[in-house]
C-alpha cells in the first residue's frame, strides 16, 4: 500500500471530489440590510449532491433547543446512506413547534422531486433568524430555480452565508496507490460560536470509500480538534450541523480502522475542518485579530482543552487584545478559573513567543516590545504547565465595539 501526504488544492471546494455536483439560487429568504453590505452574490437556497449513494456522518448542537432541520438530519443519517444535502439561509426553522418539521419535510420533498432521489435520501440544513416559520413558498421558488453542476461548489459555499462576509472553503488531497482521494468542505458562521458547536454550517465531502462507522469516528475527532476549539461569543445556537459524506468515487479500496491510509484521511479531514474553523475565526462579527491559544504539558486531554477554551473565551483577554494591552493578569485569571490543574510554580507564558513568566514568576520584558507584537492581526497565547505530556490548541477573535453595534441593530 503506497500513500503519499495530503497537500492542499488551489480553489478546492466541497465538489472538487469525484462524483459531486452543487447548485444554488435566490429565493428572497435572506433578507440582511446593509449593515453587513458584502460582495456576496444574493443565494440563499443551495444544495450539494452525490451522483451515487454515500456514507455519511454528523456532529449537531449541543443546544436543547434543536431546530427541526437538525432533527430531520439526525433521524435521515441513523438511515446509513445519503445522496446530498438541501440547505436555506435566512430562517433557522428553529423554536417554531411542530411547522418546523412539516416545512423540514415538505422542503426535502419538492427538492427529492426536482432532484429525482428518494425523500429520505436528503438531509436539510437551515440557518438565519429563530423564530420564524420558514417561507415555503419562497423555498418552493428556490429549489425550483436550482441548476446543478460540479462548477457550482463555490455558488453553494455562498448560498449558507448569513452575516459572513466571505465564503470559507478547501480541498486537500492524498493518493492511495497512485489514486487520488479528495475532502473538500465548505462552512458558514460569524457569530453566535462557541465550543459545542456554533451557528455555524459545515459540509464536508470525499470521494474515498469509508464506512458509516470509521467515517463518524474520524468526524468526531476532527470536530474536537476545530469546530469545538472556536468561541467568538460563547453563545451555541439551535442550528449547529457538521456534516461529512463519503461517495467512494475515487475507486480506492475501503478506509479500513488502525490502519496507515486512515491516518492519513484523518489528518486532512483535520486540516480541512481546522482551517474552516478558524477561517470562521478570521471572519468573526467585528473581529479585527485571531486569537490563538496554546496549551501545553497539561495533566489530561481535557484539562488541556479546557484550560484553552477558557482563555480563548475570556472577554477581557480578548478586550485586551484589542486594545493591544499586555495584560497578562487576565490570561492567567482566566487560566485559573478554568477548572484544569494547575501549579503556580511551574507555569510559563508567552506572548507572541515572548516570555512573560516562566516557574511561576513574572519575566521583566520591554512593554513596548509586546504591545507592537500585540497590533499584529495574529496574536498566540502559550501556557506551559508542565504537568503532563496533553495540549491543545484553542482560537477565538478579539472583542470590539463593532461587534456590540452589529449585534445591537439587527434581529439573529
């Protein structure tokens, strides 16, 4: 068996895998005013299909408030197989009773029909504003005016889009006795994430050949590693869905567990969520910086994530970075209260690879030195506890009065 390493494709999107076609249009369902005026070409109904049945597996909200479209993708996926995904932008479809799910159903109907699949061989992903009933004539009008093509991965990447102003897209490849395997994945999101997932959408395909089983083991570990290392806000909405499909068009032999070709296929799909994920970082409502932070030699696994999540999610280290202000007090106030296991007396920070403490004791540094490494639009926290062997590594973005007025004059 022969495996090369992953490399990243350039304008790789989610149908650059064998065996993938996209569409999109504009039904009027996402309605934004100009406070988030963008290039963004106006989708807001799109879908991403297999030309053949695939293997599938998600990761959803931890939110008890669940929209009906992620319940209906949590019981269709429980079916083993799927051939694509319907997605809506501009309605969450979420805390609306049980219209929620006809609509869910009725909008996975009218495009299996277009589409010409079985109905339950559809997933539905929405996002936009909770507490409104989707517009299922205006949904009707855009599964009508969808034109599917494997050019149009970039148009759907576009169509999830809310109060993004971008699109977040990828492909990575590896091949496998001298064939290609492809992941590709798209994803949304600006605000309202926090770890646990996030308002946030993520499609995720491959052309490898994987069973339903390895293919969620190896989702769920790329999830822990990068959607659920994310916080802008620390709030998880009711929509949050990763979604992965695997259709087995490169014709490479089954993924099998414990094996060389699985570890590969599960560091690019790392790579793939983590660069999405922290493209929904470098996209945050208001956000000027990212932050990144590394903890490392914690006792556990856990304590490692935790203490990360905590100092990326701490509103003052994260007003701190904004104003360029080193100080560090309020990273390791907030490492504290993290709940992992700490000794003061072997702690080391650095800023930016600027040392600020080291054996828990405060290092003289040259102040203006680190408030010039703080301007940069890329800031790095590392924490050495030097407890254990476990790190992890945490992002969020800096918090800004711009991020308090978007989300002051807008309805989410």
């Amino acid at each position: 068996m022969v495996i090369s390493e992953f490399g990243r494709i350039k304008g790789g999107t989610i149908t650059t895998p064998l065996g993938y076609q996209a569409g999109a249009a504009y039904a009027g369902i996402k309605t934004y005013s100009d406070l988030f005026s963008t290039d963004l070409e106006k989708l807001d109904v799109g879908v991403i299909l297999s030309d053949v049945d695939c293997t599938v597996a998600g990761v959803f909200t931890q939110n008890s408030l669940r929209s009906e479209s992620v319940r209906l993708c949590e019981q269709r996926i429980t079916l083993g197989k799927s051939r694509g995904i319907l997605a809506v932008s501009g309605c969450a479809n979420a805390c609306v009773g049980n219209q929620g799910m006809i609509d869910a159903l009725q909008a996975t109907l009218l495009a299996s029909q277009k589409l010409e699949l079985d109905t339950n061989d559809l997933l539905f992903c929405s996002t936009g504003v909770i507490g409104v009933e989707l517009p299922m004539a205006l949904v009707d009008k855009g599964i009508g005016d969808l034109k599917i093509s494997p050019e149009q991965g970039h148009s759907l990447a576009t169509a999830i889009t809310t109060t993004d102003t971008r699109t977040k897209e990828i492909a990575v490849s590896f091949e496998l006795d001298g064939k290609q395997i492809c992941i590709g994945g798209i994803a949304k999101g600006a605000a309202m994430i926090h770890p646990n997932m996030a308002t946030m959408l993520s499609f995720v395909t491959t052309d490898a050949s994987i069973s339903n089983e390895l293919l969620d083991k190896a989702l769920h570990i790329a999830v822990d590693l990068s959607f659920n290392m994310i916080t802008i806000d620390g709030d998880t909405s009711t929509n949050d869905s990763v979604i992965v499909m695997a259709n087995g068009a490169s014709g490479t032999p089954e993924i099998q567990d414990i094996s060389e070709e699985f570890d590969v296929f599960q560091r690019a799909l790392n790579q793939v969520c983590e660069y999405l994920a922290k493209e929904i970082i470098r996209d945050a409502e208001g956000g000027t910086k990212i932050i990144q932070v590394n903890v490392e030699n914690a006792a556990t696994a856990e304590d490692a994530r935790l203490a990360a999540r905590t100092v990326a999610g701490s509103v003052l280290v994260r007003t701190a970075v904004y104003g360029n202000d080193p100080n560090w007090g309020r990273i390791l106030a907030a490492l504290g209260r993290s709940g992992c296991e700490l000794r003061e007396g072997t702690l080391a920070l650095f800023v930016n690879d600027i040392c600020i403490m080291e054996d828990g004791m405060p290092i003289p540094f040259f102040k203006d030195a680190v408030v010039a490494a703080m301007e940069n639009s890329s800031i790095t926290f590392r924490l050495d506890l030097k407890l254990g062997n476990h790190d992890a590594i945490a992002w969020s973005s800096d918090m800004t009065e711009e991020y308090v007025r978007l989300n002051s004059v807008y309805t989410t």
